[in-house]
C-alpha cells in the first residue's frame, strides 16, 4: 500500500498511540480498536492490535489508518477479553509492514506482544549485543529490542521481566505488553511519553492519551508515573514502583501540539492548557492588529487565548479540508509546490484590507508558515502579525518526535527578526519557554524542553548524535524523520 500523503507539511510529528486493555466482559480487539481509532492523531501509516483468550495470544497489523486495517471480518478472527494495539506514525517515504506493531516474541510462558511510544537511545546497542548471541531480529524497530529483552527475561512474573528490563534500556518509552494472562504498561523513569489508566466497568485500559478512554466507556483513573509499571489482571493494577527516582520530563510538545485538546495531561485539559498559551503569547507580544486569526485546527485554542486577553476579535480566516489526511494517493510535484494549498484555503472575506494576527502551534522550517503568509497577502491581507505557542525550536528531537535535522530548523540557524523577515510577515513573537510553563501550570523542572533549550533530560550518546546528523537527507516535501533516528538498522533510506 502507498503510504499516506503527510498533510501536516512542516510539524513535529508524534510517533505512535498505544492502547491496551483487560476487559472480561468484552470482545477486547473491538475496544483496542475504538481505542486506537481516538489515538488515530498519533500515528497514521500502519496499525495493529494483538489479543489474548488467556492461552493464546493472536495478532494482526498492516499498514494504514486504523479503520483501513480492520473489518468485522479481521475482528472476528481476534477472540479474547485482553489487547494491546498501536497506530505507527505515517511519513511520504520508505516504510515498511514488517516494522509495524505489535511486535511479538515467544518466551518459556508464551507469546508476548509489544507496543512501544517513544525512542531508546541505546537500541542500536543493545541489538547489536542480542545479535552477537544468535537472536534473529525481524524488524528493523527499536521495539523488538524491547519484547526481545522481555521474552529473554519473563518467567513467571511479568512485572518482575520488565523492572530487569527497564534497567537496561535508555530513551523514551511508554510500552503496553500482553502475554497469554495479562497485560502490563510502562513508562520510562523521566516519563517523557504519557499513559494513562483508565477504569472500565468490568476491567481497566491504558492509553497514551485520555482521549481514548470516552469512545471505550472508561473513566480516567491516573497517569502512570515516571518509572512505574501496573500489571493488569482481573483486580485492581498492581503498580510497582520505580527503584530509583528520576525527575519528571513529559515532553512540553504533548501539551503544545501533539496530543488531541480533549486529552488530559497533568492533570489539565490541553484545550485549556493551549488557551492559556495564546493569553501567555499575548502578554508577551502584543500588537495593534483588527482581528485574531488561527491556523486550524491546532491554532484554534491559542488563538481563543490570544483573543480574549488583547481583546481583538476572534476570526476564521483559513479552512482546512477535513479529508486530506485520509488519501494515499501523493501529490505530483506541482501540487508540492502549492504546498499549503491543498490543506487550507482561505476566506478573502474576512482576510482583505484587515491586519491580521494570525495564530500557530509551531514553525519547524519555516516553509508552511512562509507560504501561509504569503497567501493571506495575496488575498488582500493589510498586515500579517505571526504569533507561535511555543519557544523557538533550535535542538532536534531524540526521544521519538520527528521534527528536522538540526541545519534544517529554522529557529537553529536564524535570529526571529531574521524568521520574520523570510517569512514576509509585518511582526513574529514566539511563546517564552517560561510563558509555556507557566500555561501547563507545573514546575519547569517536570519537562522535557530540550528541542528549545538544548537540555535533554537523558544524555545524548554522541555517536547517537552523530549517526542522526550523518544520515543522508529525503526529498524536501519528505518528512526527516529523527526520532529514531539511532533506530533504523538497515541500510534502506528510512524517512525519519
Ligand atoms: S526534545 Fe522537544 S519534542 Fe522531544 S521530547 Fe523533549 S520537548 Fe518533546
């Protein structure tokens, strides 16, 4: 299959949705996959969902959205009250059905599946160590990695093999595993990826947003915590409790772009949260201006924030097609160079002879926020203010985030008044780090905020660094891929 035509153009990409259930009362695929479906923003070029009856586990998993991949048919060959599943985030490039989720792997008790959201550091290792001692890899996915290590390990006790495993492993991780009678969840001792808990009526769930709860009837129970792992049978989850405490790091682009608004993380709803955002980015850069304008969707709530605190109207100004994330059919290169266009269109009604303060979540490259500008003007745009909700993005990413090679961010190579003035707008004022912080209403010291200040978390093995920088580069319309970036072991030009 072709693989789905990448529409978010010049975004930081989230790089997969997990979702695993313990439900005795239900068919557990048809709730994994409803789950999946509200998690569908965190992945979209292949899906998977691996089940268990409580002595088999079965899988299936093929590339495309979650409702290309299954049918009632494919449904009704997954029997069990116990699933995990993934979505796996889409690129224009290579990708490939073998790298896919589920992973599974037979151990001394049976087949285990693995999902995985997020990125190990030291993957490229710790294969080349299992290789050296006979183990066959399929995939060319830093997830095997882990269900490799976990089949090695697991016994009897399931949380018992992943604390062994979480000892070894390095990066950015939140993982949902099932084996014949459970399942179990985990999250790495920074917990940069979330995953919550949710109750059902007759069992639990986890996922990696809140927002796959409703669609499922659960009710939102808690965040798993950094470091912690809940073994989930009929009772409540067992929670084991990390060894070592490690600060807390959730990835500040979860509340700033990824994660869908009805989600809660923290504690907070990201609509909220995002709101706040835009009222923080007003305060800080305010501009006489005769309207607030968003780039939908993921503009639309800084832009409410933006509103209400400068006390300029609110307008829709730009419309974005519903469908373009569903074709798989590529642009040609014309079209490529339309670039925005065939995402958004804009309204001349409301654009012409009006300056215009015109609301974003984040510039990457610059190129998607240039042609937007561009566009407003050709349509008779007076000014056009550009106001982004986050920090100025000058590091890549190394825990699972596809942003963009160093050289190719923007904000690494130019001042803003230099960004400003390649983009053609009139004003550019980003969200202070502090102002973010400020909007999520937690500590500082509780995020990961590497991509803006170049303090990661978890440090960077240099040659994970330099393997990232020395990769050859895709086509520009291509997403480079660099979450993971130290992952992809063949030789194949892997999108990243
Ligand atoms: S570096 Fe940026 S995108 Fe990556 S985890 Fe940290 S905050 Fe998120």
């Amino acid at each position: 299959m072709e693989h789905a035509f990448d529409a978010e153009f010049d975004r930081p990409r989230e790089e997969c949705g997990i979702f695993g259930v313990f439900s005795p009362q239900s068919e557990a695929a048809r709730l994994a996959f409803f789950g999946l479906f509200a998690l569908q923003h965190r992945g979209q070029e292949s899906a998977g969902i691996a089940v268990s009856d409580g002595s088999r586990v079965r899988m299936y998993k093929d590339m495309g959205l979650v409702s290309q991949v299954f049918d009632e048919e494919i449904l009704a060959t997954l029997p069990g009250h116990m699933a995990i599943g993934h979505n796996r985030y889409s690129t224009t490039g290579s990708s490939v059905k073998r790298n896919a989720q589920p992973v599974s792997c037979t151990s001394m008790t049976g087949d285990i599946a693995v999902a995985h959201n997020g990125n190990l550091i030291n993957a490229q290792q710790i294969r080349a160590e299992l290789e050296a001692q006979g183990e066959i890899f399929d995939t060319t996915n830093d997830s095997e990695v882990i269900a490799k290590l976990l089949s090695r390990t697991f016994k009897e006790d399931i949380g018992e093999a992943i604390r062994s495993v979480m000892e070894l492993i390095q990066g950015a991780y939140s993982v949902v595993v099932l084996t014949p009678k459970q399942i179990a969840a985990f999250r790495d001792p920074n917990g940069i990826r979330p995953l919550s808990i949710g109750r059902l009526e007759d069992g639990w769930c986890v996922a990696s947003e809140t927002c796959a709860f409703n669609p499922v009837g659960a009710e939102f129970f808690r965040e798993l915590q950094p470091g912690e792992i809940a073994v989930i049978t009929e009772s409540r989850p067992r929670i084991l409790k990390p060894k070592t405490a490690q600060r807390p790091a959730m990835c500040m682009f979860e509340f700033i772009y990824f994660a869908r608004p009805d989600s809660k993380m923290y504690g907070t709803r990201l609509h909220v949260v995002r709101e706040r955002m835009g009222e923080e980015l007003a305060r800080e850069h305010p501009v006489e201006a005769d309207c607030v304008m968003p780039v939908p969707d993921t503009g639309i709530p800084g832009a409410i924030g933006f509103s209400r605190v400068s006390g300029l109207p609110y307008a829709e100004g730009l419309i974005k097609s519903r469908y373009i994330h569903r074709t798989f059919i590529q642009p040609d290169q014309r079209m490529r160079e339309m670039g925005v266009r065939l995402k958004l269109t804009p309204l001349e009604e409301h654009i012409r002879g009006k300056r215009i303060v015109l609301v974003d979540d984040s510039i990457v490259r610059a190129t998607t926020t240039k042609q937007l500008v561009k566009m407003m003007y050709e349509v008779g745009a007076q000014e056009v203010h550009v106001r982004i909700t986050a920090p100025p993005i000058r590091h890549p990413c190394f825990y699972g985030i596809d942003m963009a090679r160093r050289e190719e961010l923007a904000a690494a190579k130019f001042s803003v008044d230099e960004i400003r003035e390649r983009i053609g707008a009139a004003s550019l004022g980003y969200l202070s780090v502090e102002g973010a912080v400020k909007a999520v209403g937690s500590p500082k010291d509780t995020f990961c905020l590497a991509c803006f200040t170049g303090e990661y978390p978890i440090p960077i093995p240099e040659d994970v660094q330099k393997d990232m920088f020395e990769r050859p580069k895709v086509g520009a319309f291509a997403t480079v891929r660099t979450g993971q970036g130290s992952l992809d072991f063949s030789n194949e030009l892997q999108p990243r």
